[in-house]
C-alpha cells in the first residue's frame, strides 16, 4: 500500500536510518499512486460495486466466454450484451450459473453479497420493445450496483397514453433513465412530467434517415424539457452507472 | 387559348383553307401547352386560389416592396413572411393596406373574395413561440387558398398538459400541421393522439447540435407515429399547400 | 370500461353511498384513459383496418414466421417485407396461405373481410424496378387499408416520355405516392403534372454518394413542386398509411 | 383551481343540483389541468426557484431589456446571457441593479431572499478562458438555484498540472459541471479523477474541424470515463440546471 | 407509328369523314409519344451501341448469370461488374464465351460487329491497382461504345513521376477519365497538363476518414485545374458513357 | 525561351565551347520547363482566350475593381460575378465600358477581336430564376471562349411543359450546362431528352435541407440520366470551360 | 520552490521537529508540482521562445489592440492574424512598431534577441495566393520560433511544372509545411518528391462542396504519400510549432 | 542509368558522332527521370528500409499469403496487419517464420540485417487494449525502420495516474506516436507533458457517435496542445513511417 510506502520512508527518515537527501530521492521516485493520493485511487475503491460489462457484437462465443469467466473469477458482477443466438446457446452452455433474457438478449451474474445502497428509485422507461436489451443494460447495471429499479416498458410518445399510465411511478422516481430510438422523443415528455435528473439514452433502434442512432442522439440533445442529459447511442450501461452514481447518499 | 388554338387549325382545315401536310406541321409546332394537354395545365388552373409568398430574408426592403407590389397587382392574395425590423418599417409605410403581425415578424394581403372551401378545419399546432413565424406562414397559406385554421400554439411536449387542454380541437381538425423546432417531438406525440394526415414542419429553432434544424427534421422522418409526413425545415408554405390541398373534397 | 367507471363513481355519490372526498379521490386515481378520454383511444379503434406489417432484415426465418403467424391469429392483414431468399422459402413452407411475390421480395395474407372504403384511386408511381419492394410495401398497405391502388411503375424520370405515357392515371388520383431512389426527382415532375396530395418515398436505392437513400431524401425535402410531402427512407408502410388516412372521407 | 372545480361538481351532484350525466359530461369536458393531476403541474411549482434566462444573440438590445424586465417583475431571479457590447451598453444604462460581468459577457439579477439549499458543492470546471461565458451560465444557474458554486476555470488538459493544482476541490464536489470547447477532453480527465455525477458542456469554442462544437459534442459523448452525461453544445443553463436537481436532497 | 397516327387524324379530317370536334377529341386522346416528338425517343435509338452493365454486388450468383444471359441475348456487349469469388466462378462455368478478368473483377461479352467510330482516344488513368475494377468499367464501357481506349494504370500523385513518364499519351487524348481513391488528387495533376475534357472518377478506396469515397469525390469537386467534370464513386460505367458522348463526332 | 536554352548549350559543346561536364551539369539545373516540355506549357496557350473571373463575394468594391481593372489590363475578357449592390454601383461608375446584367448580378468585358470558334451550339438551362447568376457566369465564360450559347431559362421540373416547349432547342445542342439549385431534378430530366454530353450544376439556391447546394449536389451525382458529370455547388465558371473543351474541334 | 518545500519537510522531520504523521499529512498536502515533477512543468520552460499569436477574427479593433500590447509587454514575439481592414487600420496607428503584411492580412513583432536555432530549413509551400494568410502564419511562427523558413508560394498542382521548378528547395528541406485549401493534393504530391516530415495544412479556401476546408482536411488525412501529418484547417500556427519541434536537435 | 544516357548524347554530341537537332531531339525524348532528376528517384531509395503493409481486411487467407509471400521475396521487413482468425492460421501454416501476435492480430517478418538508425526512442503510447493492433502496427513499422521503440500502453485519460506512473518515458521520446479511439483525448493530455513532436493516431474503437473514428480524429484535430499532428483513422503506419522520417538524423 501507498500510504504504507511513505510512511516507512519517514519513519525511517525520522530513525535516522535513512539520510536526508536519500528520502527526498526515494519520494520522487515512488510510483505516482504511492504519494498519498488516495483520491486518485478511490476511483479503483468505487469499482468495488461496479459490475463488469461485456459487448457482445463482433467478439467470437469463445472470447465472450473467456472474457465472461475471467470477469467472474474477479468476484464483481457480471453482464454480457447484445449476444447473437449463436453466442447465447455457447454461453448457456459453458456457464449455466449465469441468468439468461432472451428477449433483452443479455445474459447477467449477480454476486451473492450485493446489497440496495441507492438512496431511492430508479426508473427505467423504454420506448419501444426494440429498446429492451439497451434499457435492460442499464436497468441491470443500476440493479448490481445497489440500486432498486423500476421498469416502465414499452411507453413510447406514439401512445402517450400508456406513459400516463404509469404516471405515478415516474414522479416518485429518484434518478429517470429513458430510453428511445426512432425519433427520440419520449426524454423530453417524461422531462417535462417530473422534476429529477433524467439521463436520456439513445437507441440505434430505427431505419434510413435515423443514421444509427443520430436522429434520436440530436433530438434528446435538443430537448426542451431542461434537467435532460445524455450519454452515448446505444450506452447503457453508461447511463445506469451515471444514475448510480446520483442515487448515492452524499 | 390553347384548345382554341388547335381547333382553328382543325377547322381551317376541314375547311380546305390549310393543306394536310402545313396542318401537320402546324400542330407540331405549337407550343407544347398548345396542345390540349389541359391537365398539363390544370396547374396554373389550380394556382387560382394560391397565395403568393414572398421569403423576407436576403432581400432589400426596396426589393420586397417591389416584389410584393407586383404579386398584389395580381389580385392573388400575398404573404410577405420573416420580415426583420428595418424591412417591415418599410413595408408597412410603403404598403399600409397589408396587414401586419410583428410578433409572426409577417405581412400579408387578403384578396377580397375568397371563400371557404376547404372540406373542414386545418389545425396548426407549434411547440414554441420561436416557431410562430413559420406556424403563421402555415396558417395563412392555408386561410388563405379557403380553409378554416385553428391555430393551437405554445404546446411544446416538456409541458404536454397544456397540449392536453387542446386535445378536443385537435381530434376535430381534418388536417393537421405540427411545426416544432430543437427536438421536433411533438407531431410524434400529436400523431398518436388523432386519426388525421399530419403534415410536420421542423424549424431552424435551437441551436448547437440543432444543426440549423436538422435536429427536428430527423426527428420527424423518424416519426413513430404513423400517419406522419414532412416538409422542409421551415417551409411552413409547403405544410400550407399540402394541407390545403388534402383539405379539398375530390 | 372506463366511462362504466367513472358512471358508477359518480352514481354512488349521487345515491349517498360515496363521500365526496372520497368520490373526489377515487376519480383521481383512476386510470388515465379511464377518464372518459375516449378519444385518446380512439387511435386503437382506428387500428383496425391496418395491416401489420413485418420488416424482413434482421430477423431470422424462424422469428419472421413466428411473428407473422402471430400477426395473422389477430385477424388484421399481414405484410412481410424485404424477405431474402431463405426467409423466402421458409415462410413459403410455414405459411402456404401467404400470397408471395418474388420481384417485390414481400409475402402477405389478405383479411377476407376486406372492402374498399377509401374516397379515391392512390396511385403508387415508382421511378425503377428496385424500387419496387418499397413501392409494393406502399400499394399493400394502402390496399389493406380498403383502397383502390393503381401502380404506375418504371417511370423514371430519365425517360419521362413513359412517364407522360401514364398521365392521365396520374391526374385521376385522389392521392399520390412516388418512390424513388438515386437521385430522387420523380416527386418533384409529378408534383407539378397533378394538384392532388403527393408523399414522396426515398429508397436506398444507389451507391456511393446516395449515402443510403440520403441523397433522394434531401432532394424530396427541397421538391420545387408545391403539396409534396415526405417520409422516412424506404418507409413504404408509413407512406401508405398517410394517404389511406387521407383518402378517407371526412 | 382545478380540484376545487371537480369538487364543485361532485357537490352539486351529491347535492342534488345536478344530474348524473351531466356531472359525468362536465367532468368529461373539463380542462385536463383541471381533473386534479397536481403532479403534472408540479412542474411549475419546481419552477419556483429557477432563475429566467435570456440568451443575447439574435435580439435587439431592446427586445432584450423588454424581456428582462418583464421576466424580473415576476421575482424570479434573471441571467441575460452572450451580450454583445452594444446589447450590454444598453442594459447597463436601462437596468443598472443588474450586476455585469463583461468577460463572461454576460448580467443578472438575483432575488433578494435566494437561500442556499443544495445537499453539496456543485464544481465549474472550464478548459479555456473562452469558456468563461458558458461557464458563467452553468455556476450563476446553478447559484441562483441555491447551490453552493466552486468555480475552477482555466485547467485545459494541456497543462494538466494546473488541473491537478486543484485536485481536492474536485474530489469534494457533490456534483461536477465541466465546461470544454475544441477537442473537449476535460471532462474524460476529470470524470477519471472524481467518482461524482458529472455533466460534460461542449462549447462552440474552436475553429475549422471543430465544426462549431461537433468535435467537443462527440468527444464528450464517447468519454471513457464512465458517469459521465452530455447536454447541448454551450447550454450552460441546461447544465446548471440538471446539476441543481441532481444536488437537490431526496 | 405516331406521326402516321396524326396524319390519319387529319386526313380523314381534310376529307370530311371526321367532325371537327372528334378529330379534336382524337388529337387530345393519343399518347404523348404519338404526337410526333419523336426526338424524345432517340433516346433509344442512341442506346443502341451502349453496352449493358451488370453490378456484381448484392446479387446471388444465379441471378448474376440470368440477368446476363438475358442482356446477352439482346444482342448488345455485356459487362458484369465487381464480381466476388463466387459469382466468378459460377459465371465462368455458366458462360464459359465471356471474357473475365480476373484483376479487374469483371466479364465482358463483345458484340462481334462492333467498330470504332469515337473521334479520338479516350485516355483512362488510374492511381492506385485498388482502383482498376472502376477503371476498366470506364475502359470497357468507352471501348464497348466504339472507342480507342489507352489505359494508363498506377500512376498516383506520390510517384509523380510514373505519371510524367506517360505525359505524351496523356496530353494525347481526346477525352479523358481520371480514376482515384483516398485523396482523389490525381485528376487535378492531370487537368494541368492537358487542355482536353476530362471526368474524375472517385472510387471508395480508402479506409477511416474516406468515408466510402466522400474524401476523393470533394476532392474532385473542388478541384482547381478548369474542365474537370466529376461522376458519382464508383461510377465507372457513367464516365466511360459521358466520356464516349464527349468522342463523338458532331 | 527553354527550347532556345538547350539549344544554346548543345550548340557551344559542338563547338567546343563547353565540356561534357559542364553541359551535363547546365541541363541538369536548367528550370524545369526550359526543358522542352512544351506540352507541360500548353496550358498556358490555351489559356489565351479563356475569360478572367472575378467572385464578388467575399470582396470590398475596391478589390473588386482594382482585380478587374488588371484582368482587363491583360487584354483578355473578364468576368465580374455575384456582385451584391454596392460593389455594382461601385464598379459601374469606374469602369463604366464594362457591361451590367443586374438580374444575374455580373459584369463582364468582352475583348473586341474574340470570335466564334465552338463546334456547336452549346445550351446553357437553368431551373429557376434564382439559379440565373450562376448560368449567366456559365453561358457568359462560354460565350468569351468562342461559343454560341443558346439560354434555356426558368424551366423548372414542377413545371415541365415549360422545358418540353424548348425540346428541339436541348435536342439541336452540341453540349449541354444544365444549372439547378434545390432538389437539382433538372438534369436527370433533361439528361433522359438528349444525346449529348451535359454539365450538371448544382446551385446553393433553397434552405434548410438544401444545405448550402449539399441536395442539389448529391441528387445531381446520383442521376439515373447516363452522360451526366458534375462540378462544385455555383461553379458556372468551370461548366462554361468544361463546355467549351467539349465543344471545340479536334 | 518545490522541492526546496519537500526537503524542509523532510529537514524537519529528520531533526525531530516535526511528528511523522505531520511529515506526512504535509506531504500529502503540498500542491501538485511542489513534489518536484519538475518535468511536469518544463512546458512552461519550453514556452520561452513561442510566438504569441492572436487571431483576429471575431475581435474589435480595441480588443486585438489591448491583448497585442499585453502580450509584447510579455517579452515575447507576437503575430496577430487574419486582420480585416478595420482592425489592420486601429492597430498600425495603435502600435507602429509591428510590421505589417497587407497581402497576409497579419501583423507581427520580433523579440529582439531572437537567434536561429533550428537545425535545417522549413520549408513552407502554399498551392495559391487566397492560401497566403495561413502559410505566412506558419511561416511566421517558424521563424519566430528560431528557424529558417524558406516560402515556396502559389504552386498549386494544377501548374505542376511550377512545384517543379522549385524541386531543389524542396528536397533541401528539414521539414516542410505545405498549405492547401480546395481539393487539397498539393501535400500528396510534394510528399511525393521529398523523403522529410511533411505536415499538410488544409485552409478554407474554397466554396460549395469545399464545405469549409472539409475537402481539403480529408484529402490531406487520406494523402496516398507516406511521411504525412495534418493539422486542423487554418492551424497555420500550429503547422508552424510542430515543424519547429520536428527542427529542434536531439 | 539515366545520368548515363544523357551523358552518351553529349558525348556523341561533342564528338561529332551527333548532330545539334538529333542531339537536341534525343534529350526531348528521354524518360523523364533520364533526365537527371535523381532527386525525384531518392524516393525509391528511401523505401530501402521501409516496411511492406498487407492490410488484412477484406482479403481471403490465400490472397494474404500471396501478397506476403511475394513481398518477403523483394527481402524487404513485411508486416500482416488486423488478421481474422482465419487468416491467421493459414498465414501461420504457410509462412512459419513469420513471428505472430494474437493480441494486437498481426504477424511480421525482419529483414535479418536490420540496424537501429534513428536517432532517439519512439513512444507509442495507447489509450485501451482495443487500441492495440494500430499501436502495435505503428510500433513495429517503426522498428523495421531501424528505431528503438518504447511501449506506453493502456493509459486511458480516464484513469490518469497511470499515464503519469510512466511519465519519465514519456519524456525522455524523441517522437512520440499516441493512439486513442473513443472520445480520443489521450494525444491532447500526452501533448501538454511533453515538448517533442507527437503524432495522433485515432482509431475506429467505439460506438455510435464514434462515427467509425470521426469522434477521435475530430478531438485531435481540434487538439489544444501545440505541436500535435494527425493522420487518418487507424493509420498505424502512417504514424510509424512519419516518426521515423522525424528521428532521422538530418
């Protein structure tokens, strides 16, 4: 430990056992992390609570399998995303311990000690049912790292109705992810229904003249409902850790 | 007259008064519309009952003035839209019998004899106030070739319960145009509300990743709603004729 | 249903059997659409008559018959689109009662109680023969949605004389849909040949500087004909919707 | 007021005055606002507390005290933000109890009984000195939000020691707002360094292949550093604003 | 034929056995084409002499091989583009009478009476082996179309020499085609030293910030050498067209 | 002169003049051109009779006429183009011999001794009226390198009759510049008329997703007419040089 | 100083007058760069020596007036770009000690005691005289840095036998800077001819499809001659620092 | 030899043995680079010592084989780069003494008498493991030049310390080649420790609005480190071969 490497070098300074100049020296010379720091490191301290996340798309079932069993050995979390059918019946396979969503396509461990810390609850909206394995990714990611999730699926501005359905769920909500492809407008209808944060995640979900994702990436940007941040097309992961992150007490 | 055109040379000669062969000649070289092709000309028939529109920004006050005199010389009614300051001033001294909207930054002509003929009302429903100027140049064009507007204005989707108080005047409407800048989300959310041809109109509202409205137009070709077509960003005009044209009885 | 609800709400209270407080907060915490919004359902009334479409790529044939056989137990028509070869055979075995077509790559199955309910003609114009899986999407569904659809095919603008060939099926419309891929013009000559309502379809067809169908798509957005209206890159269904609703009579 | 309203109905029925289908039909046709959704208002009552924002570009100097003063005479607290010199001239002289700040280009007036009531610290952290003005929108939002500000301008990554310099006050924010133009790396750098929710601003700051803030946008949206979310390029408003509800206690 | 039709039309008119108004009604009714524009189909006849071209890609083998036997059978030459492993092969065996290249990715068929009638030599440069099968598409096509085609490979703008040491062919020419990738500099090199028309030909090799081509196609589009005409990427057939319109004689 | 030079030198080591060497050496540090690539300088020659152009924007007046007065100093014809009010008014009074075209807002000198030396005829067409400064650059760099140019103007695609009333004016050109801003449809329709090589030019007219010219540029590279090549978005200049290569004799 | 600040620490320490855990807590404390990464800040060191540059756009005459003055106060060179005419004018009256570059548009100052230091010469090409601004600020910056700069102006490569004539000055290069906006092929071709560090600076001179240097950029990054690197379009500042880095001895 | 041949003209010149025109003919006549431009030849003999590239995407295992294989034939270092698994195993078969590398998926071939020559070290330094194969590519490139080569890698802004664990390494570089995908901040941090030239690598590693790279290489561009020079996305070469032009000695 870092701490520990300092303090040797001063008490032994202090003992005499080591001259002046010979500190001075061995303190330059320690590793960056070791001069106290702690800050800088506390993010690898944050990790601890962080489960790992593994792409699945343009990896080989034999690298996704070594890579899901080297993270589990690690003892945190785990999820893999996005797996084709090819992938999912290699992975069923080979680690039958992990939790298998066809429909989200992702597969999940959760370590067994994993505790709620979040300070409350975090809403998870999707657009549409194509959004799912990218709203399961970060409704997962919130979930493993402590946090009580709250789906509301399958509410896309088309039938708003069925989003006032579940009007109440999503003002009692903490921290709001919302997920959406196409045009990307469900954010700013739920932005402007509750007053908390609210991460909006665009989807690749759509065809032509949605370019990947662009279309709803620039809408949720523009958005008009103020308190609406978003992360990357396709991110969720990102934005169930960023939501993590505001749920924690402080 | 085009089909005068030809009949007189039909009847010369059936009359023997033209050779076969100069007739031949001579109905070849009419000039195209000369014809008989009516419907080839319907066109201009059609335009009978269509405003002309004059686009304010890139010109002079004293070209707009000269332009809009001529337009008004025509006897159609006339629109002059995106005036700035000095260019409405101007107007306004030059033309006193337009009448004047400085909050819509436009100006028009009414041509005194126009009608309703429009099957039923055309609402136009803009998010913002910022996009009230192309909204207006909707609305008049469409008044202006006879149809009923109803004009639902400040109905952005961050604040949808204010749409919601219009929701009667929006299921009643025959045609609908939704104009919306930044995220363009509301003809998604109109869309699903009503059972009409929705006409979306993006504004160059916004800026940053809005793109000059690039934004808002993806949004709506990416509409979820079904039922929903687009025009180009700020051509409330073209929403206008569309609609105008969707709203005659055939 | 929600209007026998709040009727029995409001019965009781008229009968002494319910508080006011306690009537008050029971029609608060109503459902949404409980509240006597029929007209925020009416979209799934309207629905009916619309046939579900299935976009080939992506799914394998497993899923596409799944999904289609599902489709087709709710009694609404079914369109299956841009089918590739194996998909093709598969559904064509899984499913003999489809009407395949190989050329415009789709299969569908017709409700039999289908009449014809809309106003006018939709004529469906296409500028070439790989086109036609979009255009063929646009004719099917307006089909299925009750109309009489003409298809004028192979009409590009690059020999427009096929094109004038067909005039007079194209001013007999009451709706117009033109599908073009590449460059993109046909919408524009036709919009200025008719004064009926025109949406305008981009295809991907191209290459290179096409970028995907962005090409036809932004030069549709900036049609010089007035009444032109556009939707999304090969988004045939959406264009068939759009003059079904409005070739219905109002 | 809306509840009062259905009260008042409920009354006459339970009272006799009125009959059941007329109670039921003028509940049906009261505005939505009026049916005692208070959470759908609630919006405005957070609105309570967020200053008004006037951004300068594209005004006259007198639309812009116009505004400012209607806006100051509702009691919220006023920024007029990216003035020009002519615009800023001008409101110095019509409004001196405006306080100026000419670098960030920018003036405000806070209400007298603002009180400070986030849970913590929200950090400011710009690259560039010409930063400063979308900064400055981002610390004075989130201020006159009641928000304790800590602002660390000028820590561009190329000279990384100056970010390090304050590295403590980084680590103690509760919230963290990091405001970049150009190649807009600061937040990946910070978002490293802090375990906080942090909201990444581009700015339009740079030239050439900045694209007007596109390369800052898609830098900031594909950071590393997880936690990190994006808003608009310059919304320095949209940023003080999330970070305002992120800091809120709940 | 058309003009005959009208001729009829008048005649029996000149001879009394049709009434005016019928002849008129006659004239009115004929296709477009029948009214002697027979300009408007020469179109076709030019087409004789035009080879047909076949583009290999997104095609199964099977349909590459009728689609050229059919063509064939026309009894035009026949060029089958981009050919991949398969459809070679499978090509080869199918119609073992064309000619392949393999280099090039492409077969040809030769019409047997085929004679040269271009005015002068078609020059078709290359910069990099990468870009030949876009090459010799605009060689065999000039070439099919009656041309004498020189064909100057390899000769891209970093060796400029190898470029020079062709300079006499080069400023030869008649026409010229000018086929590059990446930076797509070559045709600017070029259009200095000749005094001749000449088209570019961007082609989509590259990788990374070529964006499929965009880089060498803006390349060319802003090139400062006068007389430089540009095709779409990859469009070697529409140079090797263009460039045979330009060679003859008029 | 170069040729001269090496002469010079071969001509004193005849006469012994000069050692090996020191020839060896002089050849070898002659200028590049004096090396007798004549052909390396034609350029130069055909530069003689190629107009000078001046692009208004971008100039104060009095660069405008101090660049224009040194063009015409050099005998050769000039070209003042997109002139806006006051460089007009500016440069009519000091250089009161040139001639002012106000509508297509240029100015051109034509030198006395220039005579027609085109082939053919070349057409110059344009789309609408606001594409005219940019035809009127083409038609007039044309006419000052020896060309008869005939103008086919305001013939817009939404209004074909009017462009098949000029059919035997496109048909009888030698080369055609086809001149179009918006959806630039204009060549691919006119392309499917002729038999001739045409110069599609894509004008910055329209707005919002016309995007400066990007529509009309990529619908223009995208034409299913073959023989249409392309130059820049309002490069009237480069088509008019293009068009007369084409058109000249060899 | 820093370290001075560590060994009095350690001093203390080691004399008794400071407890280890306050030896340590002070360490921990003492700001970044007193922990002696002296490295950390030789940054600053090597900023002895760099021009100062300011670029003029977007300043008022005052503004570029003020911040020229502040910063020749500071000792070193200073260049000032990219000057209007307004701006030129105010700042040769204000500080008459500049030189001034009417063609460059720039203004500059030498620190006296400026010697050259730069191992071989910098070469700085530019393709035409609208690319001057940019070169002569990179030329500028490298001389001002202590190189010798040699300029090899308007060789753009279509007059290629210009670049030519200047090939020995080429060749003799330490490193070259070569500046070129349009289609951008002047550094793929001097790249070409030279075995030394080429960095290529795309400018925005251009118009239409030149998007800004957009062209010019991608050519450059997709440049088929090894050797090059890019800057940002305009960056003639920083082509100039880099080049002086490359021409340092080590 | 070329030199030779000019001499043999002058010598027969001067011996009478050829007249002045012959003489004078001959020399228009040869080669270009007969005529002693061996400066334009040097560049062939700079590739003496440079690498042969195969990139492995988009070839079959049998055309990498070839191309190897023939390319180790010229005797020349020859690097494989991004090899599938396939590719792969069939190189490793039929080229065993090529040394492989499965992580960064390439194989390599050194000439056996290869000598370091540069004259400092070159860092490349890289973001993520996902970074790897174009680090690696860029390293070995610089190898098989003749530099020593020194590894930085997996130092991510986002977890800064261990960047700065290595910051004596970087330092201590000649050149520096650093190389980031995503948000591709790595280069502007790196830029700001070091005063030596550093060469920006992007790379294609991310997703969504990554752009396939466009994110990385716009970050660099826009780089607010002075001395920062970019190539192309994923250019790993490039970078390699233009470092080791920078640490030649000159």
């Amino acid at each position: 430990m870092t701490a520990e490497s300092l303090r040797k070098i001063l008490d032994r300074l202090a003992r005499g056992e080591l001259e002046l100049d010979a500190a001075l020296d061995a303190i330059k010379h320690l590793p960056f992390e070791d001069l106290g720091f702690a800050k800088v490191d506390h993010h690898r301290a944050l990790r601890v609570g962080v489960p790992e996340v593994v792409f699945g798309p343009g990896k080989t079932p034999e690298q996704i399998i070594a890579i899901a069993r080297a993270l589990r050995a690690g003892g945190e979390s785990v999820i893999v995303t996005r797996l084709n059918a090819d992938s999912a019946a290699a992975l069923r396979e080979a680690m039958p311990d992990l939790t298998y969503d066809a429909h989200a396509r992702l597969a999940f461990w959760r370590r067994p000690d994993l505790v709620v810390s979040g300070r409350g609850t975090i809403v998870v909206a999707a657009a549409g049912t194509a959004d799912l394995p990218v709203a399961e990714e970060a409704a997962l990611t919130a979930e493993l790292m402590g946090n009580t999730v709250d789906r509301v699926y399958d509410v896309g501005v088309a039938g708003i109705h069925r989003l006032f359905a579940h009007h109440e769920r999503l003002v009692q909500a903490s921290v709001l992810i919302v997920v959406a492809g196409m045009e990307g407008a469900l954010p700013s209808v739920v932005g402007g229904l509750v007053d908390r944060p609210l991460i909006a995640v665009p989807t690749s979900i759509g065809y032509g003249a949605s370019f990947g994702g662009l279309a709803a990436l620039l809408a949720m940007l523009n958005s008009c409902a103020a308190g609406v941040t978003v992360v990357n097309i396709d991110n969720g992961f990102g934005a169930g850790y960023a939501a993590s992150l505001i749920n924690r007490a402080r």
